[in-house]
C-alpha cells in the first residue's frame, strides 16, 4: 500500500476523533494508566482516572503524535528528542510502546465507532509502529 494512503487515512481520522480537541477531559483520552506498567514509570503520579497529572501527560503525548502526524515522511528527526528521553532517561521498556498502541486503538474505535473501518485501523496501526522503530531505535 503507498505510503499516503495510510497516511491520509490516519491524518483525516485524527482530525475527526477527540483526542486533540478535548485534550482536557478525561473521557475522551486514552487510558494507558490502565497497563501494570504505570507504577514503574509513573510512581510521581497521581494515576486516578482523569487526574490533573493524567490529563496533562496525555496533553504531551497526543501534541507528539499531532506533531507525527504532520511530519509523517520525517518521523526520525521529529521524535528525535522524544526518541533520547525514552531511552536513554526514562529507559522505557519498548514493549510498552504496543501496549500505549493498543490503547489508542481502543480509544480511537471507541469514538470513530463504524468509522473506524479496516483501512483506518491499518492506518494507524502503521503510524504506530513507525511511532515506537522511532522512539525505540536508541535501545539498539
Ligand atoms: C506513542 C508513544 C509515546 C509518545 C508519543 C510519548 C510522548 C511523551 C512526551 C511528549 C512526553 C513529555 C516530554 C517532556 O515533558 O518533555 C513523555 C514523557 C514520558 N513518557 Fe512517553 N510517550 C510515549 C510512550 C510512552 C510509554 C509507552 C511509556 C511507559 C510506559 C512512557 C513513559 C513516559 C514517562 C515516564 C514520561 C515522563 C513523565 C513525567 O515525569 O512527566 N511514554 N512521553
């Protein structure tokens, strides 16, 4: 499949769901503090569903993706620094990236509901994975 398709496919569903238009509720963000991972790297959170800490790292993390999002044929140099504090600093494990994936998809279908057809799902399944070769490739 060419690499717009996906590309658009996922850009016009961003642009349709919730996620960076109600960045500040928390029924409309995904919930990765649901992972067994959340105490391990966010044990300075207040990880009650729709926190202030919650609502406001989700903030960051959607404006990444938004930032991904537009810069799709430069995903390397834009994550770039994302790339260094995950690996080097917070030194995620990468196997959380899919599982923050797979949220996402949840959170995505949820909202798109029959919108969120094969292609979409495709669409973003690629933007994820290109999302964590680029924030995990410092581990290599
Ligand atoms: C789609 C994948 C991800 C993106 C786009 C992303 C993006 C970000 C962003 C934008 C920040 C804030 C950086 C700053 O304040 O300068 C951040 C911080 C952080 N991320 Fe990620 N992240 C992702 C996945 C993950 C995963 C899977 C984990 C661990 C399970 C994780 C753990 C953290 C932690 C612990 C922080 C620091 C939080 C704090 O102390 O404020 N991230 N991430």
């Amino acid at each position: 499949m060419p690499h717009s398709a996906p590309g658009s496919a996922a850009n016009a569903a961003w642009g349709r769901s919730k996620l960076h238009r109600r960045p500040k509720g928390p029924a409309g963000s995904p919930r990765p503090q649901a992972a067994p991972a959340r105490q391990e790297y966010f044990p300075h959170f207040d990880l009650c569903p729709g926190s202030k800490d919650i609502r406001h790292h989700g903030q960051k993390v959607v404006k990444a993706l938004d930032s991904a999002l537009k810069h799709l044929d430069n995903l390397h140099d834009t994550l770039a620094d994302l790339s260094d504090l995950h690996a080097y600093n917070l030194r995620v494990d990468p196997v959380n990236f899919k599982l923050l994936a797979k949220c996402f998809h949840v959170t995505l279908a949820s909202q798109l509901r029959a919108e969120y057809n094969p292609l979409v799902y495709l669409a973003w399944d690629k933007f994820f994975h290109q999302v964590a070769c680029c924030l995990s490739e410092k581990y290599r």
